[in-house]
C-alpha cells in the first residue's frame, strides 16, 4: 500500500500533525475537533500511486506527451476495436 502523507491543521489553534495514512488523520482530526470543539483541516499531499499513476495516464498535469494513451487505466477511443 502507498504512503500517503497527510496534514492536519487546525484553523483555531497552532495544532498541526502530519501521518502517513488517512485513517489515522483521520482520528486525530476528530481527536482534536471533539476535544476543543475547533474547526480541523487536512491536506492530503500525495495520493496512493495507483491514482497518481491514473492521473497522470489522463494527462491531468497538462505538459505536453504526459498522456499514456497505453495505459489500462484508460478507456481510450480506439477506431480499430469497433471493426
Ligand atoms: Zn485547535
């Protein structure tokens, strides 16, 4: 499984925590918001590969040759398949 790296900010206090997997951001987010009733952010700084890797196939970074048009990830027109 793919690190994911995410922060959590509190928007009221200097509370700020960074983990390595969602769900425990997750609880640390409630952890915080439940105790001192304050509003908490998260910021999901890298996605698991496989989305990456999607996002990338799709062109989504918008440089020029990004696409993948091999990519299995991608349902791309093929006029050949309809023969
Ligand atoms: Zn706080």
């Amino acid at each position: 499984m793919a690190e994911t790296n995410v922060e959590v900010t509190c928007l009221d206090c200097a509370f700020e925590e960074s983990h390595a997997a969602l769900g425990r951001a997750r609880v640390a987010l409630a952890a915080h918001a439940s105790e001192t009733g304050h509003d908490v952010d998260w910021t999901i700084n890298r996605l698991a590969s496989g989305v990456e890797q999607a996002g990338a196939d799709a062109g989504i970074c918008g440089i020029n040759g990004c696409e993948n048009t091999d990519s299995p990830l991608l349902d791309w027109h093929r006029p050949d398949d309809e023969a």
